[in-house]
C-alpha cells in the first residue's frame, strides 16, 4: 500500500516541473491522468534516446502513470474534463496564466463542481508583475535571479548550472504545496489554488546569498564568499591527472584532519585570518597536483576529511554508494524491454515508492478512465474517434 493511495491527481503538465512532480506522487500511490493532446501528447515523448519506441526522458518521468488523451478545445473534450475534475483531489497544469480560464476548466469553474479540489499551477513569473506573459525556461529564470551570476570561475564568464535548479526544485515545491493544501481540503473541506513560480523558487534557493546582502548590503557573486570559491576550504582542486576533487571543509574540525593528513599541521590555524585564503588555495592546489584523483581518494579513504573526486555522470552511476542506496532501478516490460530508472531519493520504511508500470502510451487509458468516471457512451466514442 502507498502512502497516497485513494489520492487521483490530473496532470495537465508537460516536460519537466510538472510531469517530476507528479511521478514522484506517482511513486508513493496517487493514481496520477496524464491529460494529453490527441496525436502528440507530452514533448518529453519526442525525446531521444528511444527504446522499442519509448522515449527514456518519457519513461523516466511519467512511470507509474496513466494516460488520457483529450482534446481540450472540443466541446466534448472539455466537459469530459469536468467529469473527471468532480473525481479527483487535484489538477496540476503549467501553462501561461489565463489559458485554463479561455479552455473553461479553471480553478473557479471546476470548484464549483468540486470544492474541495486543489489546483496547482507551476508558471514561469507567476500571475503578477510585469513578466507574467513571458516565455522562458530554466536558463531564463535562474539567470534573472542572480543564480547564475554566482557560478564559474572568479573574473570568468559566467557558467550554466549543470542541473535545471528552478525546474527541478520548483516541482519538489508543489509536491510539498500540494500535501498541505490536500490535507487542508480533507480538514476543512474547501480547496485552494497554488501557484509555483519557477522564478520565486530561483530566489529561495540562495539563503546564504541573502544573509549576507539582507545583513550587510554584500552582493555574492562567483568568486567572492565561501560558498563560491573564495574560501580555500571549500573549493575545487585539480589532480596530477588533469581530474578534479572537491574540499568541503568548512568546520575546523574536518580541515584539521586534512591538514594532519597533508602533513601539513602548520595549515591548522591559517585560516582563521580571512586573508590567508588565497595563499593557502595556491599551496593547496600545488599539493593535488601531486596525485591522481583516485589515488587522493585512496589516500584520503577513512580520514574524515571532507575530499570528494568530483565524477562524471557514468561514475556517479557505478558508484558503489549509488549500488548500496539502491538508486539505479532495472526495470522489465514486455514491450519496452530491460531499461534502467533513476531510483527513489525518499527511503520510507512502511510505504517505500515503488515502480508498478511503465510509463504510458498516449491515450492508452483513455477508455478505461473515462467510462470509469461516468461519461456517457456517446462522448466516450467521441472521445476515442480524435485519439
């Protein structure tokens, strides 16, 4: 049994925020609808690499899911919609304000057939202010809130996150949205509606950067405070081998066990003068230069120092902490094949998430949903015929 067994969420969301969201949902029991466009249905579908015609970005994201395909703009689609609205707990949507309200399956039109449903809407600039209309993603968003003005190199250009920082945290945040506001309609009876900005969740992902200018007027950028390499216990240091390690030793303890280690005890203290930072990162950077990347993990293996190998992708995959963690799922399905997954981040010891299916094809529970909430047979034949 999962923990979100009994909860029925339609997911009108494409590509990223939305569809993560709601599969890690998925994961945990709710009995989450894609609703997708007749004929194409999520981008993410379209996405290369395939296997057996699946999409990994799309099974990825969407197992554990189903999937109806509606045409929104028909008559017959919207009030298929309605019907499926008054059975569910939830409606996750990421288009542009005010789209929702032109298709007539809006917050305030579909509350009125189902009061206590929640709708949760993940926008780009949220529903005020002078951008709301503006068309942008994860690059846009991240570099108008100054996160990208922190990372690189000191004096460099600045740098790309690796990771889609406000899409990916963005839908961790209406996951979380979403518990509160389901638990507040069970207790009150009375939904809501939520908006997730992708850039407001940009902003909240800098505590430290707003510490220091809310405190003292000072402006992080790349280069300049500890957490963007101006401190030189915690920064990045190449090896011998042209590889890369990671010091993180911002408690005095850790950098004191590195500095034994080094056999460098002089080091100790060094840094308690906030001016010693860029001469002890030179002698820092002299001393990995002596090794490999795995030979200092070898080295430094056990000594509570804080000294990480910064991996690619494909060794963070093999990675025997990744193995013991069990975050590389194999997954077998008789049209799809053996495939691998991304594991499960949340460990639960009495409902753990599970993988039950494959991520759907368009429109293949199209008939089943639609019968089971009710629709009559007319519409549903309609329904079918645009698939």
């Amino acid at each position: 049994m999962g923990a979100l067994d009994g909860m029925r969420i339609l997911d009108l969301s494409r590509l990223l925020p939305g569809p993560y969201c709601s599969m890690i949902l998925a994961d945990f029991g709710a009995e989450v609808i894609k609703i997708e466009e007749p004929g194409s249905g999520d981008y993410s579908r379209s996405f290369p690499p395939f296997q057996n015609g699946f999409g990994y970005w799309h099974l990825q994201l969407n197992r554990n899911k189903k999937s109806v395909a509606i045409d929104l703009k028909s008559e017959v689609g919207r009030l298929a919609f309605l019907k499926l609205a008054q059975t569910a707990d939830v409606v996750l949507e990421s288009y542009r304000p005010g789209v929702l309200k032109r298709l007539g399956i809006d917050y305030e039109t579909v509350s009125k057939l189902n009061p206590k449903i929640v709708y949760c809407a993940i926008t780009g600039y949220g529903k005020q202010g002078p951008l709301v209309k503006q068309a942008d993603h994860d690059i846009g968003y991240v570099s108008l809130a100054g996160i990208v003005s922190m990372s690189g190199e000191p004096a460099g250009r600045p740098a790309i996150p690796g990771v889609l920082m406000a899409d990916m945290n963005a839908a961790l945040m209406a996951g979380m949205s979403i518990m509160m506001a389901v638990r507040h309609a069970e207790q009150s009876g009375q939904g809501q509606e939520i908006d997730i900005a992708l850039y407001n969740t940009a902003l909240t992902l800098m505590p430290g950067a707003a510490s220091l200018y809310f405190g003292s007027g000072f402006v992080a950028e790349r280069g300049n405070n500890w957490l963007t390499g101006a401190y030189a216990n915690y920064n990045i240091y190449e090896t011998r081998d042209g590889r890369y390690v990671s010091v993180g030793c911002l408690e005095k303890k850790f950098w004191s066990n590195l500095c034994v280690a080094l056999e460098r005890a002089d080091l100790t203290d060094a840094l308690d003068e906030e001016n010693n930072h860029s001469k002890v990162q030179q002698e820092l950077a002299a001393i990995f230069k002596t090794k490999t990347m795995q030979e200092w993990t070898d080295f430094l293996a056990g000594k509570d120092t804080c000294v990480t190998p910064v991996l690619n992708f494909d060794e963070a995959m093999a990675a025997e902490q990744t193995t013991a963690n069990e975050m590389v799922l194999t997954a077998c399905d008789d049209e799809v094949g053996t495939y691998k997954q991304i594991g499960f981040a949340m460990k639960m010891s009495a409902t753990p998430g599970q993988l039950q299916k494959r991520a759907p094809k368009l429109g293949e529970d199209t008939e089943a949903v639609l019968r089971g909430c009710g629709l009559d047979e007319d519409a549903v034949r309609q329904l079918l015929a645009k698939e």
